[in-house]
C-alpha cells in the first residue's frame, strides 16, 4: 500500500465533500486502487466558519504557503477559485515539483496555457475533472476515451443555474426575474448571478473542452456570449408549440476552415437526450467521427459530486505515484498534450456561422407586414420553414410572428433583421434564437 | 515521439475499423497523445474476405502466433471473440510480456479473474474499454472517474439488438418474432440471435462492471438472466398507458448484505434519460454515494464505435509506454486491481429481492375474479398501486388484468401467483415485469 499525502487548499463546499469522501470512502478507495489518500494538512483563511465536516485542528493552517512549502506533500488540491491568489498557489505548488488538482474551471480558461506548460516542465501532473461537469467524467472522457477520435463537435448543458432556470421558466411559464429569485432563495443560484446566467461559467468551460479536443487556446474574451436574461416565457411556450425547448448550450463545431465556438439559449428538439437534461443537471454531448454521438450526463455542480472529481484525479495521480515512487518526477503521462491548433484552426466569427433561427417579430396586426418580414428573409437568401401568427382573433395592436428559418448565414440574418426593424413597431421585442439540431 | 508496435489478431468488422482510425486519425493521435501507433502484423484466418479496409499483404498472416511471439511488438489487440482460442491468444501474449487490448466481453466475464492476475504479475496492462457500451468510456470510467465513490446501483442498456427490436416494437406495436425478422435482414440481429435477445450478452457486459464496482467475481452461471421472447405488444402497450416503457436491463444493486444482479426486461417511466435510449444505441446509468446519477449514452456497437474504444486503450497504453521506455515491465499502473469481495459480498437470489411489479393475468370476465386475485396478493402481503380492467364491454371471454404492485418481496409475488394460477384459465398468460424507478 502506497501513501500519498495530500494538501488541502481551501476548505470551503466542495473542500468539506472532499474530506467527507476521504474519511468515509477510505477503505473502498484503498481496495479499489492500492493507494491511501493521506489528507495531511488543510489551509482556509476562515478555521471557524460553519462546515458540514469536522476539521482536525492539528492539520488545520490559514497560511497555504506552508503546504505548498512542505517537502511530505505529493498533491495539492486547489480549491480557493477565481484566477489570482489561486494562480499563485497552483504556480508556486508545480514550482516545488508537486502534482495538483483543482476544479477551478476559470483559472484553467484563462491561464492554462501556462500552467500546463509549467507542469510539463516540471515533470508533474495537473487534475482538472472536476472543472467541467462536476463529478461527471468529461475531462478523462476527452483525454483518453476520445482520444481516437477526430472530434466533430459539443453542445453541452454545463451551467446548473441556467438549466435549473430554464426548466422552472418551461414547466412554470414564469418570468426569468421570478425564477432567478426563487433559485437564489433555494440556493441554487448566487447573490451575483452573472457568471452563471450570464454563460460566462459555461464558457470558462467550453474553452477547457476545446483546448482537450481541438488543441486550440481560445483568447477567452472572444468566444461568443449570451447567456439567458433575455428569454422569455413567450418564447418558451412558441419553441414548446414547435416541438423544441430552448436550453443554454456551450457549443464547438469542428470545420474545414476552423472552430465555431460559442455559449448561446437554443432550441433542441423535444424527446432528445439533450431536451430532457432537466433542473440542474449538467450533460455533455459530444460527437466524434469513429465514436458517432454519446453523451455524458450527471449533477453537474454541488459539494459530493465535484468532490467526487477531484478525489478521483487525486487517485489517479497517486496511483501513478505509487507506481513510479523509485522514479521521481516521471509521472507525467496523463498530462494533457497541449498541441497546438490555434493558428491553423482560427475561432470563426459568430457572423460567419450558418444556423437555423428561430425569429420573433412584434408586428402591428394589418395586412401586409407578414408578406414585409417574409419579403426581407426572402432578399436575403433566408428561406423559411414554418411560420406561426398569434393573436389575429383579438383584432387590431401588436401581434407576435414567429418564424423558423432553413439554414441560412448569420450575417445574412442581421442584416435582413435590421431591415425588418425599420418597420416594425417595436423593433425591442425582435428576438432570435438559434437551432441546434443535435442528432 | 515515441512508437509503438501493435499487433492485431482478428480483421473482421471491428478490426477492419482499428485499421481504418489508425490510417485516417495517425496525425490527430499523434498530436494529441505523442505516440505514434504503429501497426506492424495483422493476423487473420481468411485474409481474402471482402473487408471494407484494404489490408496490407505484407503486414498479413494467418499465424496469430507470430505476433505473440514477435520480440518487436509492444500491444497485442484479440478480436477473434469466443472464449477458446481468443483466451489462447490472450494469455500467451501476455505470458511473452505483452499489453493487452480485447473487445471480448465474454472471454473477461468467464475468464477476467485467471486473465487479469497474470497481467499483474507479468507487469502488463489489459485494455477492455470495447468490452462493454462499445465506444462509451464506461470502463474509463468505472475505473477512474467514479473510483472515490461507493457505487449503489447500476442499471444499463447494454444490448443495441434487444433495445432496437423493443423500440420498433414499442413505435410500430409489432410482435417480437416480426421484428426479429426485420432487424436480422437490416442486420441489427444476428442470425442466431440467442446472445443479444435471452440477455447473455449484456450479462457478460454486467458481470465486467460488477468486476470494477464491487470486486466481485461472480460465477457467471449464477447471474438472473431473462431475455425479451416473452414481451408482447400487449405489455408493452398496458405500460405506455401507464407511463412506462420496456426495455432489456442489466441492473447490479449494493446491498448492506450482498450484491443484486441481472438482466431482465423492466418498466422504466417515460421521460427519464433511460427511458429514452432508443434503437440500437446504449447508456449505463450508474449512482455513486458521491457523484450522484450519472449516465453515459453512446452507440454500444459497430465498427467504428468499437473500434474508437479498442484504439482509445491502445493509445493509454502506448502513453505509458512511452513514458516508462527505460523502465520496462513497470507500467502497470491503470490495471484495474481486482480486490476480491465475493466472500463478503454474496450474490442475492432474485427470490430474495424487493421490486415493484407490473402484472397481468389472463382471467374470465365474470364478477368475483378481480377480487380473487387482488385477494392472493393481499394474503401474501403485496399491496397494490393500480389495476386496469380492459374490454368488460365485449362481454363474456377472457380479459387482461393488469396490477401494478407497491414494493414486495418476489419470493411472496411467486407465491401468490401461483395461487392465481389455480383458478386463472389461462395460466400460461401470466405475466410480471419489475419495475424499476430510476431517477
């Protein structure tokens, strides 16, 4: 039996699941992989706060510095967040030669580059599975399972918040705001939503996805964003009516001349796997061209399922370890190769990309503007599929018109929607929202 | 760079794809991972077979031997199925020092015990990622992704065939034996079909997890299996009624004093991400007491999917490889360790398991009889959720009866159905199906 010992930075939620699982897991891990995860000091700025475990006061430290100082630790485990004071611990950890873990997707999304360069260097390893998809195994699904693969594309449901949003909006046919409150008050939404409903969250994500599937480090700031403030039950029950609901999607599509890459509300088609990730379920569902379609669906967010994660990447980084313990500093086979695709597989512009549409145009209800909007699609070269006009019944006002389109370029979209808001009534209320057809 | 040499024993369906990924993925792989695959011999009975890969002469022989005994070649990759010669080829390949990769869920479900101890004490590594779900990572996953967590249940469509000919027969409302037929001409069914439909197949799959999540070998003979011959439109129609569809599982539950296993078909409600793997393709749906539900969905066969999966082993290997050149006969760090529960782990007898059951009995239509069946199980402690009575307005003749149960010990539901069948005309019609609430 090998020991490995652990340094625990940052004993917050998932911190606590971490020790849980060591403590109560303990004998089924040592079983399964013939290595003891020995949790030998734990460092958190605040000892005393309230926690669902017990700290050992004897292993407890508010200064992380003497983990990462410390020649008896082979992992340290990250979990403090955010990209500074974070960054300084996982640097200054693979600078004295220790393998790390963490779940910090946007310390990865912004700053991988050089930290798996860094860990390269090093000779050490760096666990990041319980950065995507909390404990659902997408990150060692992309590095080893897939790894055959050409990957064709990822549509992910990555946010919990979101989904759980939006699955309340679709069952309840209630407003964003409304929603948004009741998941703060039940917890499953922050004080300060806009990482999660706004898809900053799920981007971080994505761009870890793409740099393990596509090679290629994305400049964060110009994947495309939108998250969900925008949609509205309205647009819900019309998506509902034509047989889709709308979810928000991390989305990479692989093409001859580069990555489409992008976290945007779309709609999915009813009685597909990805139409029925529910609440605050996560998935992922990747396609590759020998693999075909799978997907990957589990929780993905909360204390046991990320801790879940991150003690799997402890244990397989200790069972290399063990392995290799007459070998120091050899361990690095996991290590993700970070070949680098970036310039021969440029981002394409969001502009650039063609899609079917959703379009919702708030029209007056006289003659003729239904054959104006159609008449604007149509210069465009936008065709369209099926058209729905509400409301004809209540005589005179504004009347929603909603339309699907055949694939047709986004430009050519936003170029035809400008023309049809020079004579629309509220042109405020013109909506689009993509369609994703997954298998 | 480092290269490494495969050999491959057997160049059917799956083999055929092997060579295709290795031709047209070289360069992805080769970024992605640093080996370069290197397939040096191919050995196959019947070299001149239609094949949909051009195979190269000079690599080819019809002596698997060859290969074992070839001094250059580092993997060995057995596609030859069956449990004779396959299991020749296995062991002495890995007798000579080699790696292992194998599809062959048969050979690992009888033989996997006596196979994996030899690979532990020779120092070499056995890949099975294709044994099961075909290109989804659930071997991977077992093994790494869920290896902090005590696992509870499992229950997986494992069987693309069953669950094919149970989906067209659940759309269509067609008799098993004319699906059958259609399936085999379509070729998602084999000639023999007896593997796929009586539920072999997926309980070889099933014992192969049962290995990684409880260490338990289980004596394969023992495991409960059913197959579908039995479900007729009729039930299948009833459960839709009811909210339920049918489909062929695999299921293995932890229990304080043992393991519940087997394969047999069952209602899963609609709606929940089970319920809806449809046609061939394949999900396991695995709970641990940390990550919670999780699913993994993908095509469970085919040439390319299973052919991505048996790659995806032997680039992990060739990885190691590649980084521990200088130590040979030291990698073997991902062979699973097969800690040995059985003893303390018992199998339960289905007779001993608590489920709730759909039932229906064939009875005459005449007053008194429902009450003399709900009656049975009423003395036999069996509650019941619901019943149908359908077609008392034909008059006279025998109609369907169908119960839905509450939670009851199946040694009791035997029982009472044996006392229905006394007094039943038709007992032969006798019917129950577990239900399985999942998610």
């Amino acid at each position: 039996m090998s020991v490995v010992n652990i340094g625990l930075i940052g004993a917050g939620t998932v911190g606590s699941g971490v020790i849980k699982i060591l403590n109560q897991n303990k004998d089924i891990i040592e079983k399964r992989t013939g290595v003891r995860l020995n949790l030998k000091k734990i460092a958190d700025t605040d000892p005393d706060r309230k926690r669902p475990v017990r700290l050992p006061k004897k292993k407890l430290t508010t200064d992380a510095r003497e983990l990462i100082e410390d020649d008896s630790i082979d992992i340290i485990i990250e979990l403090v967040g955010g990209t500074k004071i974070a960054k300084d611990f996982v640097v200054g950890a693979i600078e004295n030669g220790k393998h790390v873990v963490t779940a910090n997707k946007a310390l990865l999304a912004h700053h991988g580059k050089s930290i798996f360069a860094l860990a390269s260097k090093m000779g050490v390893e760096v666990g990041f599975e319980a950065s995507v998809g909390g404990g659902i195994p997408i990150i060692k699904s992309a590095q080893v399972g897939y790894a055959a693969n050409n990957i064709l594309s990822i549509h992910g449901i990555m946010n919990g918040t979101s989904n759980y949003i939006l699955s309340k909006m679709t069952d309840e046919g209630s407003d964003f705001d409304d929603v948004l409150k009741l998941a703060q008050a039940e917890g499953y939404a922050e004080a300060d939503p806009s990482f999660d409903v706004d898809g900053i969250d799920a981007a971080h994500k994505l761009s870890i996805l793409i740099m393990l599937s596509f090679g290629i480090f994305l400049d964060f700031g110009k994947i495309h964003v939108e998250g969900i403030r925008g949609i509205t039950p309205l647009d819900i029950s019309f998506a509902g009516e034509l047989g889709y609901k709308i979810k928000l999607l991390a989305i990479a599509k692989s093409r001859a001349d580069g990555i489409e890459a992008g976290v945007y509300p779309a709609l999915v088609r009813m009685g597909t796997q990805l139409a029925d990730v529910s609440d605050a379920f996560n998935a992922i569902y990747v396609v590759g061209d020998a693999v075909g379609p799978t997907m990957l669906y589990g929780m993905g967010a909360g204390m046991m399922p990320t801790a879940s994660a991150v003690v799997s990447d402890a244990i397989q980084i200790a069972k290399e370890i063990g392995s290799y313990k007459n070998s120091p500093g050899k361990a690095n086979n996991s290590i993700p190769r970070f070949y680098d695709n970036t310039k021969s597989r440029p981002l394409i512009k969001m502009s650039d990309t063609t899609n079917k549409y959703y379009l919702r145009f708030q029209a007056e209800d006289r003659p003729g503007v239904l054959g104006k909007i159609t008449g604007c699609l149509g210069r465009k070269g936008i065709s369209i599929e099926s058209v729905i006009q509400k409301g004809r019944h209540l005589g005179g006002g504004d009347v929603p018109v909603v339309i699907m389109t055949h694939e047709a370029r986004e430009k050519d979209l936003l170029s035809a929607i400008k023309e049809t808001n020079s004579f629309l009534s509220d042109k405020s209320k013109t909506t689009f929202i993509r369609i994703e057809e997954v298998q």
